[in-house]
C-alpha cells in the first residue's frame, strides 16, 4: 500500500508528485491575520467560527491568500492540520438530483 503524503515533514528522496486532501473550516478573522499563520478556531456567540493567534493552534490561515486577512471583514479558510480531523467528507451538487428532478 502507498504511504500517505506526509505534509508538515521534511521528504526523502524516494516522494513522487501526488494530491491531498486537506480539511479546512470557513471562518472570520477575530483579529489581523498573515496567510499561513497558525490559529485556533472558536464559535463566537453570533454563531460564526472566528480565528485567532493562540497557543493552542488547530490550524493555518490559508497560505495562498496574498493580503493578511482584517478582522470582522471577510471569510476565509483554516486549514486543519494533517491527521487532526476524525472524518473527512466531500460536499457535492449536481442539478438533476438537488434541483426539482428535470435537470434544469
């Protein structure tokens, strides 16, 4: 069996290209936040999941952001550290079967 992609490590020489899924939450920025800097994740008393520089990170500010991200301005992703989450999941729609049956 093919070991997994191991993000967050150094590699060998032995890694081939390949693809990974990462888990992410949508969230908004409780303060100013870097692409890449490491956060945690809590649920503000509106019911949105906001992020914040702590010492119990969970996860990154999305890296491929190319602005540091203003507090209560917009939503983005954290990404979830590797082997962190206890389930992953697709979410998907296709109009014939979430619409009204005729494909339109």
């Amino acid at each position: 069996m093919k070991e997994q992609v191991k993000l967050g490590k150094l590699l060998g020489s032995a890694e081939q290209r390949d693809a990974v899924h990462v888990a992410v939450i949508p969230v908004i920025a409780a303060e100013v936040l870097m692409p890449g800097q490491q956060v945690d994740v809590f649920k503000h008393v509106s019911g949105e999941w906001m992020a914040r520089s702590s010492y119990k990170t969970i996860g990154i500010v999305d890296p491929y952001l190319k602005h540091n991200v203003e507090p209560d301005k917009h939503r983005f992703y954290v990404l979830l550290y590797p082997n962190t989450v206890t389930s992953l999941r697709h979410e998907w729609q296709h109009p014939l079967i979430d619409g009204d049956g005729d494909g339109k």
